[in-house]
C-alpha cells in the first residue's frame, strides 16, 4: 500500500492506493462516532457494499443506495440523504461514506459538508477517474440545469481510500474516460508522464496492474500538490479545469449522462489544445500528438454534430473561472505546461468551434 | 459610527453599527467586482430597496425578492436563487448582499456559500435579532422538516452593516423577539450586561436610540468575541445555543413561522433555566427574575400548550448539538455564566418540561 498526503494544515489527509484495502483496517482511525451512513449507487451496491460494511462491523451503519448517474447529481437527490440523515437522527459527529465513481463522492461530500453545517466524510471512489481527481481535493457538488457542478462547496475528507481492485469491475467506457484525467495531468504540468502515458496507454487499456496502480498514484501526487498549494481555487488549482469549459459545456448542452465527464473533457481538451495553437502557443504537430494519445485510448475526439457553437459560448459564459461575465479558458503553453485561465474573445471561440467541428 | 472587528485571520470583517450607514459609503471596499445580486424579501424591499441600491449605482445590481417568513427558509428557495444567479450569469466573484432579517441573511449567506462553491457576501441585518445575533458568525443554511436550521454551512461575510435606523420600521413583536437574544447574551456570560438589561428594558422598548445602540453593541462584542474564539462551534460556541434546543424544537413542533425564533427561544431559556434549577444550578429565585425579564419584554413565556413532553424529546432528538444519539442542552451555572452542552436523560427531560408546562 502507498500512502500520499494531502498537506492542507488542520485539514490534511491521507490518500491509501493498493489492492484489497477494503480488508485492511483503514476506517476506523478516520470514524469519529459511532454513526457511519454508506452512500453508494444501484451498480456498487452489489459489488461492493457487504465489503466495506464488514469493516465496519463496531459501528451502527445506514446505507442509502442512490440510482447511477451523472443526471442524477442534483439537489433534490442531495435533500433525500438530508432527508435520511435526519430520520436517521444522525448528528454532527456522525462519519459519511462516499462509495462510488464521482457523482456519489461528489453528491456525497456535498451532503457532507452542509449536513449540520458540515460532518465528517471518506471518499471511495470505485471509479478510475474518481481515483484520479474528483475525489482528492474537497470539490464536492451538484449539478443546475444551467450549468455543471455549479452548486457545491469545498469540503476535504479524512481520508480516500483506492482500492486498485474495483478496477476489475469497470467497464471499458468508464476506463477510458478515467485516462482521460490521467492524461490532463500530463498535459497541464507532467510532460515525463505524459511519454510514460505515450507509451503505456495499452497496457493501461490491459489493465495491467502494476501500470495503473502507477498510473493512479502519480496522478494522486500531482493532484495532491495543486491543492496543497491551492485549496480554495484562488490560483494555480484552476489549471486542472484544463479542458473542462469546452468539456462541462458539452455535458450540459447534450443533457447530463449522454457523455461520460471523461468523455467530454477529452473532446474539450483537444477543443482547448486548438485554441492553444490559435494563440500561438502549440504547434499543429502538438495539437495533433494530443488527438493521438485519446485516440489510442480509445476516447472520440470528434465534437458532438448537433452542439452549434453558438451553444458553446451560451454555456460556457456560465462557468466558475469567469469573472464579470467575460470566458475564461485554460490553454496550453506547451505540452506539459497549462498556463493560468485567460479570458478569450467570443469571436475567437467561435472559430475555434467551428474549426474544430469541421476537422 | 461604531466598528467591531470579528477576529478570524483571514476571514476577518468588520461590524458597523451606527444611523444611516446607508448613506455612508462603507460597500465598494467590501465589494470584489461589478456584479452585486440584493437578496430581500417582500416586507423590505419597499422600505429599504432603494436607499441600498443608490450606494450601488455603480455596480451590475440585480435584486431577488424573497416571500418573508421562516417557513419560507427552505432549500427550495435558496435553489431560486441559485437559478437567478445562473440567468443572470453571475460569476464567482460576484457578491451577495443579504438585506433583511435573520431568514433572508440565513438563506441569502447559504446561497452565497454554495453557488459556484462560495461568494462573497455582506449582511444587512433590518431586525434587531439579525442584528444582534444571526447576521455576526458566519452560520448561515435552511431548515428541513424535520428540524431547524439542519442544512447549511459556515461561511463568514465580508462586512456587517447594522444600521440602527432600521428599527424605527420594525413591529412590537420584531423588537421584543430580538430582544430575546439580546438577553441571551447577558444570561450566558456578561451580569453586567445583564443588570443592565433589568435596568432598562423599557428604554429598549420605547426605542430609545442611545439604548439601542448600546445593546446592539455589546451583544455584538459577546458574540464577535465567542465566534473569534471557536469559529466552528467545536466547543464554547454551543453556548450561544442556550434555550435554543427547547426553542428550535417549539419553532419546528409548531410549524416554522408561527413563533418567531425569539418567541421560541424565550421560552426555551425559561426552560433551559428550570433544568438548571433541577439540577442544583440556578434557585428559584434565579428562574423567576429570568422569567420575569422576558416578561417585562412582553414576550410570552408559557409554553405551547399543545406540545407534549414527548414531541419536545422526540423533535431535541434531532439537534446539532447531540452526540450519537444523547440529547445535549447548554444550562446555566448561574446567572451570567453558561456551561458547555451536556447529556441529559430523557425522562429528567421530559419531568422538567411536564413541571414547566403545569406551571
């Protein structure tokens, strides 16, 4: 087992990557109380419920098992564990467990945080791409018709637990859209991972153990120093939104769950990898080695048909990164280096949209 | 013009209280950019509206007007402001301005913790219980059907602007229900205050401004001074919660909006204080002079007589301040000096409550 820490003073955690960590016993030093509830969705359930509750035999558990997926991610979801909790009578010192991909850690964790003005939680995640991002770094959240994760807080776990063995259980699109923010990692900041990546990718895509468990580990190590440095998003964190203004505006614009969040980031970053070489940052070779790598993990880079461009720039004027209403993106300096968000020219956007569409 | 500071490191703000500080131009250097969103309800918007916006006129100003009452302080409400926010494109540097009483700064500062994961926001308290109490500390959320004040989060504004003149439009009934928290402060650890208070409760209510003023300030200094010690309530904050696990439970078991809260918490202070009799704290003598200052207050303090000792339990069986399960309630040692929250039997409870209402 490997042990990262997220280093964030009174609020720091651990993050445990290894095989089987369900059976160590890693819960009870991060349980407050004895009230623990077990969120999770009807696909986890069943794979990985009676699991986790044999740790924690000592504790009186509830479990609420939410439906699957990303439309799901809304307040009225988020009030029904309120709603739970309460009946419950849980109180303030009670432990929240976050069992699944990244809608249940974030719906999770959101409920966490505002449940008697916030109590404990442990993240889960059983997803690669909750392994690899949503679930380090306290963003929790839901999603508005308007606008993705736009209702939320910020709110660290105790702990993350990555169990590399859910792996198993995952289904080939979910991979795929995992790697997509293993790959983000390295385009904004790790151009070392990102050869590791160039040249590993199949064996990611085999599952090979060993390739993920490094995969996920230093994913979490990058991860970990951006919100070290960057808790509440003032500054360097917003380079990990690499991709998501193009990505988070497909999302909302095709209607929640159509496109897995990995998905449509892979699209938005090459979408933002574009622009970068519209701004004359990175090359066409650049540009077109970025398309390849999400290719070869299988991602469609190419843009929705039926998403005008005009619908981009819509959605993506609603976006945490704007300031007074003007769009602000994350671009590439080079491959392995994100620049800070700038704000962009409707009519460049544009452009780029239709550029990019008509590749 | 009097100013407090709330000392919380990085998150610390001013309390202004003064006449006419809307005329004083103490917002801009609150204000982080060019878009302000006014939270009001119904009841102040014709009152206050205009003189608030002229302070504003250069700013993108959008006003959302809330129904006024308690039993409109629901997750339901705050979500429409999260959709004006939405259409109106308002970024996460916008800021929040909460103009009303304790359930518009309450609802307006959870909005403003939550859309886009924390905006800024400025208090504008218009009820003398807003002002002395609910608008300082940062507690901000909603209630749920099954208990007071149960969703929400910590989240500090960036001013307090108490203008005493404010208070010439409040009703009778308004001022006598903050001035229950005003006593609060007095009963739990200022005798002082307190004395003061037995003093010259009649000035209060004939609305003489310098006494006003005066207990508008010192229960601000008590609670500035507590919230700077314990911003998160892991300890000697509890204590502002004295008569507040009787009262939430009266405001919930009777309908929210049918006692206003510090109807509600007379009450349960009087209650509070009959418990702390029982358990060789106070003399009678004690919970007559705290009952007979309420009184001269004009505030009603004999309890609902359609609440039963059990619905008391079972609604105190829902509160922040319990621990797995244990129903914990603030006592007072004596006059002026509050304890920590402790664990109190139910049938003790329930003895106390059935002695009160036979009263």
């Amino acid at each position: 087992m490997k042990q990262l820490q997220v280093a964030l003073g009174s609020r720091s955690y651990p993050i445990y990557i290894g095989e089987n960590l369900f059976k160590d016993n890693l819960f009870e030093q991060h349980i407050k109380s004895k009230q623990v509830v077990i969120v999770t969705n009807t696909t986890i359930e069943p794979l990985y419920l009676a699991l986790v509750m044999q740790q924690l035999e000592a504790y009186q558990v509830e479990t609420i098992v939410l439906p699957d997926g990303e439309n799901y991610k809304t307040l009225a979801y988020v009030e029904t564990i309120f709603t739970f909790l309460l009946e419950k009578k849980f109180s303030r010192n009670a432990t929240l467990c976050a069992l699944g991909g990244g809608v249940i850690g974030d719906m999770g964790g959101f409920a966490a945080a505002c449940y008697q003005r916030g109590i404990a939680f442990i993240q889960i995640p059983t997803t690669l791409l909750a392994q690899v991002d949503s679930s380090v770094g306290g963003k929790t959240g839901v999603n508005h018709i308007l606008g993705k994760n736009m209702i939320g807080a910020f709110h660290q776990p105790q702990a993350v637990i990555i169990d590399t063995q859910v792996l198993a259980s995952l289904d080939d699109r979910q991979l795929a859209a995992g790697i997509a923010e293993v790959i983000k990692y390295g385009l904004i900041r790790d151009i070392e991972f990102f050869i590791w990546l160039e040249n590993n990718i199949e064996k990611l895509l085999l599952r090979d153990s060993a390739a993920l468990a490094f995969a996920i580990e230093r994913s979490c190590i990058n991860k970990a120093e951006i919100v070290s440095q960057d808790e509440m998003e003032t500054g360097i964190r917003a380079i990990l939104n690499f991709g998501h203004t193009f990505g988070h505006a497909i999302e909302t614009g095709m209607g929640y769950g159509k496109y897995l969040h990995g998905e449509a980031i892979a699209i938005g970053m090459c979408q933002a990898a574009l622009l970068s070489q519209q701004l004359g940052y990175l090359t066409a070779a650049d540009v077109l080695r970025i398309k390849n790598i999400f290719e070869k993990t299988g991602l469609c880079v190419t843009a929705p048909k039926d998403m005008s461009a005009q619908t981009y720039v819509e959605l993506m004027s609603v976006d945490k990164k704007n300031i007074n209403g003007d769009i602000r993106v994350i671009c590439l300096h080079a491959i392995g280096t994100a620049c800070l968000p700038m704000a962009v020219e409707t009519s460049l956007l544009m452009q780029v949209l239709n550029s990019y569409n008509a590749d």
